[in-house]
C-alpha cells in the first residue's frame, strides 16, 4: 500500500515508517525544510518536503496515497508560543488534510492525538477512549480538538477516520525523557517527589508502534484507540528497573508534596525572570518543575485503560517494561548518549 506518514521526521513517526517499510509497504513522508531525512533516506522512503500551513504542499504529499497516518504537529506544549500557533498546526491543517484526503480518495485516515487531550483523571479512575476532555494546557486542547474534527468528517462524510491516542512513549532516538529520567538515574541520583507511588503510562516505543498498525488492521471507522503498555507503573517502580537495568544504584532523594509545591511555584516564578537551566528549559519554554509536572509525577492522574484496543483490535504490547528499558539504554550507549 502506498502510505503517507506526516511526521515522520519525529519519534513515533520515524519508527512507524521504519516499520511499514519492515512490512513491505510503500512509504511517503511529509517533513520540514531543513528535517534531518537521513534515517528515512536510509530506510528508502520517498521524501514530500512541505509545511502543514501550507496546503499545495500538503496536497502533494496527499495526492496518490491509499493510508494517510497524520502524526505531525506541535508537540508538547511549549511557553514560547501562541495558542494560535497550537491551533493552526493542530486542528487547522487536520481539517485540511482531511479535506485533501477527500477530494483524492484515500481509503483510511488515522489521526495520532495524545492523552494530554483527555488530561488528567477527574474521579481517580483511570482513562478511556470515552473520558471527557480536561486537557492541562492548549497542546492538549488543540490535540482532542484535531480529534473532534476527525469525528466530525466521519459523521459528515462517513470517511474512514481513526483515532490513536497515545501516552507518554519512550524508547531509542527519543531525547526528552533521555534528559529528564535516564540521565539522572545513570548518574545515581533521582529527585523522587511524595513516595514514588503514583500511577503513570510509560509506554515501550515497539508497543506503541504494534497498536497503531493494529488501528489500521482491525480498527473501526470513527473510533478511537488508547495504546499503551500492559499496565500502568508506579513512577518508583519505573526509576528502580531503570536503574537495574544500567546495574547502577539510585539514591532516591524523597521530597514531600507540599516542599515539591513550593519549590514548583517558586521555579514557575522564576522561569520569567531567568532565560536559563536551571529555572527555564530552552526546549519546552517552562521551568524543569511546574505544578502541572507535579500532579503527574505525584498523583495517579494520567493513567490508562487499554481494554479497547484489546477488545477490539486484539493488541496485546508484545514488550515488557524490563525489556523495553533494556534496549532503550542499549541503544542510548551505543549512541553515546548514556
């Protein structure tokens, strides 16, 4: 099948297309000037150079194409833009590829959004596909509300629109997490705030990468799909395996709720005033610690339930924590980076 992938330049999309050209696909990826496109080179991807805010590229890349998988987009959600840069990138160019996607024909379409649309648990439970949406900033608002237009031109137009909701997902060529958990940890030493007990997704790359492809093998029209690991993990047990699978020992600094709160409000604070690590983070425009980051690592509040995909499309995450763990830091050595 000929497939475009938007995004394929970043994590989950270089790994998507590595592993539909593993499946004998044909391959398109959409990505930026100025995108390093060696890795999808290498992988014999064609190559679409383009920009979500502009629709003659996006119809190039469109055009011909039988599956279009629609990850790019902000990503995270960063200070230093605007809401209505969140908006463009996230809901205005879904609606026009969508659109695009019409007009050429194409026989499914499979929107990648994020649990950061559905936001944190408000009762304690854990969440579903059908949770409502309390998202913790504009990234996640922008991410359900590409969803909302998705399900909008399935009702409208009964196109075959599928939704991937994925979590926090980690493994090799992933750098964000590499900085803010692995590196600590393999120098032994981790700031651990309450006790470690909360509930977080931590979800294997290669477990990510099965459940997405299952969307489009047995997923419905319209639906929508959480991927994530067999189970959540209590953010200690993350750290302590990590740390085992380096075979290195972690002193676990344990900081109680009410100190972390006031020391995330203090860097919240001072993130305004000083451009600079410690207090403020180049890459994501907010200080390393904020309350929103607090409520994640302390309280079980962005957590899963993948009994749907299971149900539905017959995932079952192949990958253990342990051996996901295992080959991330293999690959992070080989690399250099650990």
């Amino acid at each position: 099948m000929k497939i475009l992938i938007t995004g394929a330049t970043g994590f989950i999309g270089s790994h998507l297309a590595e592993s539909l050209k593993r499946d004998g696909h044909d391959v398109r990826c959409l990505h930026l000037k100025g995108d390093n496109t060696g890795f999808l080179k290498e992988l014999g991807c064609e190559l679409v150079e383009g920009d979500l805010r502009d629709r003659n590229s996006l119809d190039k890349a469109v055009r011909g194409a039988e599956i279009v998988y629609h990850l790019a987009a902000l990503s995270r959600y960063d200070a230093t833009l605007g809401d209505e840069d969140y908006y463009c990138m996230n809901v205005e160019a879904t609606r026009v590829l969508l659109q695009l996607g019409r007009t050429h024909g194409i026989r499914t379409f499979i929107y990648v959004s994020s649990i950061e649309g559905r936001g944190i648990s408000q009762d304690g439970k854990p969440l579903t596909e059908n949770s409502p949406s309390h998202p913790r900033n504009i990234y996640g608002k922008t991410k359900f509300q590409g969803e909302e237009v998705c399900r909008g031109f399935f009702r409208r137009y009964h196109m075959d629109v599928r939704i991937a909701i994925p979590p926090t997902t980690y493994g090799p060529r992933e750098y964000l997490i590499l900085q803010r958990i692995f590196r600590p940890v393999s120098r032994g030493f981790f700031i651990l705030f309450g006790k470690g007990e909360a509930l977080i997704e931590f979800c294997y790359i290669k477990n990510q990468i099965d459940g997405i492809k299952r969307i489009l093998e047995k997923g419905r029209a319209g639906e929508s799909y959480i991927i994530s690991d067999e189970r959540p993990y209590a953010f200690r047990e993350v750290i302590e395996e990590m740390a085992r699978q380096m075979n290195k020992k972690v002193f676990l600094l344990k900081i109680p709720y009410w100190a972390a709160w006031t020391v995330a409000v203090f860097f919240e604070l001072s993130s305004r005033i000083f451009k600079f690590y410690p207090f403020y983070v180049k890459e994501t425009g907010r200080p390393p610690l904020s309350r929103p980051t607090l409520q994640w690592a302390v309280k079980s509040a962005v957590f899963c339930d993948i009994a749907k995909a299971k149900r539905e499309l017959g995932y079952k995450p192949p990958f253990s924590l342990s051996h996901g763990l295992s080959e991330t830091i293999q690959w992070y050595r080989e690399n250099g980076l650990l």
